[in-house]
C-alpha cells in the first residue's frame, strides 16, 4: 500500500453503539493480521505492543514481520494472555515484496526460519495475476501444503486461481478478502474452495454511514464460518489507531447475532490454530 486510509469520523460512534449492545459479553478479537516490523518495534517495545493488544480486547495475533526477528520478539515474550501465533514473512526487506516470488533466496529464507520451529504458515505476502505461477510460488505453496501450513496471500482473484490449481491442498486466508472484491464474487470463491477464509482488514466498503451494508451482512451470515478480521498495522499510523480500527470492527460485530459476531471476532482464527498441525 503507498497512501494511508484515513478512518472513518464516526468510529467513536461505533465503539460507543459496540459497548452498549455486547455489554459485558464483547466478545474477545483474535486479530489475524498484525505486522511487528522494524519501525513499530522501535516505537513500540514488546511489553508496549502488547499492552496495545490487551487494551482493545484482543487476545490472541497472526502475526508477521519485516524482517522476521519482531514476530520472534512477540512469541519469546511468553505472554500469558496474548497468544502469538506467527507466519513466515518471505521477505527480507520491503523491496523484496515485488520480487520474492521469483527469487531462489526467498525460499532458503523460509526454510531457514522453518527450522527454528513453531512457525504456523507463510505470509502475508503479496502476489498476482500470473506472478503467482511461478516456480518460486509453486515450491512455497507446495512446502506450506507439505508442513500444514496456511498461506495468507494478498492476492487478486487470478493469483487466488494460480495458488489452488498449484496444490488444491493449500489453505489460504486471503488477505482484505481481495481487497476490492465485491461479496458476491467472494461468495463464489468460498463456496469453490473449502479451504479459503476471508480476512477483512482495509475493508471500508462493508458499511455505510457506520452499518453494515445488506449484501455484506448477507454474506457473513451464510459464511459465518469463513471470516476473520485484523488490523494490518503495515505502518506505526496503524498501531497508532489501533483502537479506532478496533472499534470499527466492533460496530458493525454488534449488528450481528452474537454467535456469529464471536465466530468472526475468534472462534475462527482460535479454531485454525487450536491444533499443532
């Protein structure tokens, strides 16, 4: 991304609306998309970053980093009550993010950090259209598919078509659910592939006026099973409003039946990971 999203002026509004409506039973976030990078760890310290978590809710993190020594800071700290869950980042430095799915170092880099253990899948990387049927792609995804690991892609609808035809035993958490991809696209792709989960990150376009837009509404409904949401604090702004991103998640959670806000808010990330692979 090369602009910063601003966020909506009503967030305040939400989390007020959120409060209200779980009251004391909010459900608690498993954020599925939270980046530790270089920047962060130095405005934000391990015990910092984690008390940002813990302030908004949230209790358990996908997390990645560039490089990958922030994700290791976040699982050495041993945190009682933030689980850390950390993927792969298969770059070494940012540049790496328009090439690394053609670079042969790339994949000494993944299985470097492979055998240091307790990593849990490869990601968030970025590819797409037919970059994504490359060797270099092709050998990732067939090592996460041999590991049990997931693949979290912020990819293009084409790149998504690459990975499944690869390995159909990849699993994948596609990033901002394609970003732009409208929901009756999105629809058609869950219903396609029952190993693809939708991450909601960046997702603005969901709601309107602070509500969850019908078609939207309609979606997380039938696929309630299928989505997770986080906070892709790509940049130190992120963690900054980190309680804004979290409070616009909880206003639309609230308009939802209370099942199906705390599969989305945890039950679905926590149930990916509740099982070493």
């Amino acid at each position: 991304m090369t602009r910063v999203r601003r966020y909506p002026r009503w967030c305040a509004v939400l989390a007020l609306a959120a409060a209200t409506a779980f009251g004391a039973e909010a459900p608690p976030i498993f954020d599925a998309h939270l980046h530790y990078n270089a920047a962060a760890a130095a405005a934000y310290p391990v015990p910092a970053a984690l008390e940002v978590l813990r302030r908004n809710g949230v209790r358990a993190i996908l997390a990645t980093s560039v490089p990958n020594d922030g994700t290791r800071a976040l699982l050495a700290a041993g945190s009682p009550d933030v689980r850390v869950i950390p993927f792969i980042r298969p770059y070494r430095t940012d540049a790496d993010r328009a090439t690394w799915f053609r670079d042969g170092e790339i994949l000494a880099l993944v299985e470097a950090e492979l055998a240091r253990g307790s990593y849990r899948g490869i990601g968030e990387f970025h590819v797409f259209g037919e970059d994504a049927a490359s060797e270099v792609m092709g050998r990732i995804i067939d090592l996460a598919v041999a590991r049990g690991l997931y693949l979290h892609a912020h990819c293009d609808e084409l790149a998504l078509e690459r990975i499944f035809n690869r390995n159909a035993g990849a699993r994948v958490i596609w990033a901002h659910t394609g970003f732009s991809t409208p929901p009756e696209r999105i629809e058609r792709w869950l219903d396609r592939f029952p190993a693809l989960w939708g991450e909601l990150s960046y997702r603005y376009d969901m709601t309107e006026d602070g509500h969850l837009k019908p078609e939207w509404r309609r979606l997380l409904l039938r696929h309630s099973d299928r989505f997770v949401i986080g906070s892709d604090t790509w940049i130190n702004e992120r963690w900054e409003r980190y309680g804004e991103i979290m409070a616009w998640y909880r206003g639309w959670l609230a308009e939802l039946p209370a099942d199906v806000a705390r599969a989305i808010a945890w039950t679905n990330a926590e149930g990916l990971f509740s099982r070493v692979p």
